[in-house]
C-alpha cells in the first residue's frame, strides 16, 4: 500500500512540474555559444555598444539590459509565464538591419513560432521574458544569420535590432 501511495504522490507531483513548466529547458546548451566566433562577437559588441550611445537609445527606450553579449531593452514588461525552449512563441515584431535601419521582416499580427527553431538571439533572451513583455533586441551577428546572412534581405555578418512583443506562450 505504501508503495501504491508513494508511486501516486510521484506521478502527482511529475504532473504538477510538468504542468508549472518547472522542468523546461531554459538554457541553450554550451557548444551553440561556443560555436559563435568570439572574435567576431567581440565586434559585433562594439558596433552594437556604439550604435546605442549614439542614438541614447538607454534615454529614448530605457535601460539597457545583457544576456550572453545580447543587449536589450523592455519597454514593457509582461507577466505571467516565461516560454521555455520547448515552447510555441506568439510574436508581433519588427526586424530591422543595425546598419541601416532597413526593415528586412514584420509581423504585427501576430504569427506562432517553436522557440526552439529560432535564431540564437531569441533563444537566449525570451526564456527571460514574461508573456506580455515588449522588448527590443540588438542582436550581434553570430547570434543571429552569422556570416552567411540571409540573402536577399540579410547580408552576412549582419547585427539586426527586432521590436518584439510575446503576446503568448503555448
């Protein structure tokens, strides 16, 4: 009978975490960081540092926040549940090219994506980020198309800033 019991109480509690998103993957794992070329990143940060300064962006947005060389900035906060890796995501955004400011994708609609099939800017940022949060993201290359890009709208090693809302997690 006690084993019954304990078995219950397991399978109970295996549900509850499952259910509180507690056993989530939060992380992306070390060797996709280490894939970056920390030289290039070390690049990347310096435009990406430049470009706020010389727009205020920490007096116009607000402060600025880091997550692994990606700064960002809530210019809302959310709340409610984080998405984990696993998750679906549903964003409004707008991404743009640092370089330029050319528009190279937009959703204000809203569109679902897996989180796990994302660039690794938004797979390090939104497990961060609570349903509801508006954000902007300045993502340095590697983190994002790398040195390949995404041509035609993406050239290669190119830094890109997305405004982005998380209207929900599934």
């Amino acid at each position: 009978m006690r084993i019954v019991k304990g078995a219950i109480i397991l399978i109970a509690l295996v549900i509850a975490s499952c259910d509180s998103g507690e056993d989530c993957t939060k992380v992306v794992q070390q060797s996709e960081l280490d894939a970056v070329d920390a030289s290039r990143l070390a690049i990347d940060n310096k435009i990406i540092d430049d470009y706020i300064i010389a727009n205020d962006i920490a007096n116009t947005l607000g402060p600025i926040q880091e997550v692994n060389g990606i700064r960002y900035v809530i210019t809302k906060e959310g709340s409610g549940v984080t998405p984990c890796l696993e998750n679906d995501v549903v964003v409004t955004y707008k991404g743009r090219l640092l370089s330029n400011g050319t528009t190279f994708d937009l959703n204000l609609s809203g569109v679902s994506f897996p989180l796990n099939q994302l660039i690794l800017g938004w797979r390090l940022t939104f497990p961060t980020f609570t349903k509801g949060t508006s954000v902007t993201l300045f993502v340095p290359s590697g983190y994002g198309y790398g040195p390949g890009g995404f041509p035609p709208r993406i050239p290669e090693n190119a830094n890109l800033v997305f405004e982005v809302d998380l209207v929900n997690v599934r």
